[in-house]
C-alpha cells in the first residue's frame, strides 16, 4: 500500500494521474481586506473611521435587538435571588420536577421531568449563585454577545413553555413583572397568561 504524501504546487501530477485523484494545496491569498498604510507609517483617522464604520455596519447584524439594555447588569438585576431559594419555590409549585447539576458546564443546575418514565430536559438551565431577575449578556471587543447569564425569569420562562408550569403558579409564586426591562418577558409569555 503506498503512503499518502500531500500534494502542494510543486508536486509532479503525471505520477498521480493513472490511478487515484491529486489534491493540490491552495496558494495562500493573503488578508481579506488590505490598508494600504502611507509611508510614514501612520494612517489617516478618516480611513480609520472608514473601516470602523464598515466592521460595525457588517457587524450589527449579528447583534441583539435592544443589546445596550440586555448588557447592562444593574438595570437587568433586578429583583434577584439565591438559586437555591428559586430551586425551592420551582419545586413546592411543581414537586414532580428534578433539578440537577450540569455535569458538562460546572457552576450550572437544570430542571427535568420524567414522562413515561424517560428524564426529559426542559431548556431551563441556570447558573447557580445569585440570579438577575432578567438575562445579562456579556460582549466582546466587537460589541458581539458571547455568554448570557439567564435570570430567573427566563428560566421561568421555558418552564412555562414545557407546560410543567403554568402561568398563574407563576404569578402566584413570583409576582408578574411590572419594570420597564420586563417588556422581553411581557412579550413571551403573552401566549400563556390563561
């Protein structure tokens, strides 16, 4: 059996041809987009702002609608509460529901239901330690969102949604959410409000 020896530019193809296919490396086509830099090594602030405009303007359509508000960690905090506390309120309205740490991503719990006896995940994860009322995302350099930290209303959120909750045990438990940062919770759980 002959060995595999990777082809490159250079590689003679007429010894390959007979009996197997060849796979040539591409050559290397250097950065997408290319400054050109003047010579005194210093570029001028209206190119600068150029290619600022346009990084943002290809980036903004990966942002979140209403980002500013969701990253803003004192606004979204909240009413907040110890997950243990939440835990316990979660399972006096509903004591059929399991809730169990994440073994993948530590630091974290989720809650389960068992139907015909199968463990079933309920999309409602959190991270344990002190809750935010509502969802805080963190960015990066480029504004994008790279980890959100779920309040306990969204967690509420998705328990509603796998019907293992309804929305007046909710109410009953949590309060409804009267701020001006509640209009994302207003918004998904109008469907259930029974």
């Amino acid at each position: 059996m002959p060995s595999i020896i990777p082809a490159t530019e250079y590689t003679n193809v007429s010894q390959f041809s007979n009996n197997g296919y060849v796979w040539l490396t591409p050559k290397h086509t250097g950065n997408m987009l290319h400054v050109r830099q003047p010579r005194d090594g210093s570029l001028g602030r209206e190119e600068l702002a150029r290619i600022r405009e346009m990084s943002d303007a290809h980036l903004s359509r990966n942002r979140l609608p209403d980002q500013d508000n969701f990253k803003d960690k004192e606004r979204q905090l909240g009413k907040a509460m110890h997950s243990s506390e939440f835990v316990q309120k979660v399972l006096k309205l509903n004591p059929n529901i399991l809730c169990e740490d994440s073994v993948n991503c530590r630091g974290h719990a989720a809650f389960y239901y068992v139907e015909r006896g199968e463990k079933k995940y309920t999309n409602a994860s959190f991270t344990k330690g002190i809750l935010p009322e509502f969802s805080i995302i963190e960015t990066d350099a480029a504004d994008l969102p790279v980890r959100v930290k779920y309040g306990w209303r969204e967690v509420l959120l998705r328990l509603v949604k796998a019907r293992q909750l309804s929305f007046r045990q909710v109410v009953r438990m949590f309060g409804d959410a009267e701020t001006v940062q509640s209009s994302h919770w207003r918004r998904n759980i109008r469907n259930f409000r029974r």
